[in-house]
C-alpha cells in the first residue's frame, strides 16, 4: 500500500514538473518588445484560400475509352484584391483550366512529376488571367485538394 501512495505521488509530482517546465518555456519564448528607437517588423499578409467551385470534371484523351479528370482547386492569394480579381475572372480562369485539363495525356497524368507540372501549368494560366486583366501579382499558389484520374 505504501508503494501505491509513493507511486501516485511521483505521478503528481511529474506533472506538476512538467506544467512548470511547460510555463517556464512560454513565458521566456515570448517576444521582448522593441528596443527603445526600433520599430516592431511589420507582419506578414496573411494568406487566402480561394476554392474554384464547383469541382472540375474534364475528359482528356482524345478518341477511344472515355477517360476523365475530376480536381477540386484552389488558389492561394495575397490580398482581398487579388481574391476579388479571381471572383470577378472566375468564368475566364474555369474555362482556360479546363481547355488546360482536357489537353492532357496518360503519360502525363500517371507519375507524380507529370501532375506537379499540371499544378504549375494550371497556377500560370490563373496568374495570367489576372496579370492580363488586372494587372495584380497577388495568385502565390495553385493546390489540389483532390486530384482524381479516371482511365
């Protein structure tokens, strides 16, 4: 019986150890405030994700069986302007993504590096629709939530 109070007693101990060491870390990990004459670095802009809805679902291939491609995409963007820019070009971007995704090939489509070059394929038509039509730099990143190949 002594054994089992020692051992619940070390377990307390444990964990009030730990939640020390834990509160120890945070409060020394906090940012000090600027030196007296420097000015705090702005902070990053913050991302938006932007998803083209619907989902893309394109046939590819040419004659013969019926193949298709089904992507769920999004885009990430820099600034609320370039998300409206997306929004406002949104029926131009779906149509170059789909001319874009119905021009591929098997071998394209069947290695990894075939759909990064998709990825980066698709990322440039959505940053020129907005270069041209806007003038605006702000598409960073094109992602695909799902990625689906039908052969």
């Amino acid at each position: 019986m002594q054994w089992l109070r020692n051992s619940a007693l070390a377990r307390w101990l444990s964990v009030v150890l730990v939640v020390g060491v834990m509160l120890a870390v945070s409060v020394h990990a906090e940012d000090e405030p600027p030196a007296e004459g420097e000015e705090a670095a702005p902070a990053p802009p913050k991302a938006i994700y932007l998803p083209l809805k619907p989902s893309f679902v394109v046939n590819y291939g040419g004659a013969g069986r019926l193949k298709y491609i089904k992507a769920e995409v999004s885009v990430r963007l820099d600034s609320s302007e370039a998300a409206n820019a997306v929004r406002h070009h949104m029926p131009y971007i779906r149509n170059n993504l789909v001319m874009l995704f119905a021009s591929q090939t098997d071998e394209s489509l069947t290695s990894q590096a075939g759909k990064e070059a998709l990825r980066q394929d698709a990322l440039t038509e959505v940053r020129k629709v907005i270069l041209d039509e806007d003038g605006l730099e702000g598409v960073t990143d094109l992602f695909f939530n799902t990625l689906i190949v039908q052969k």
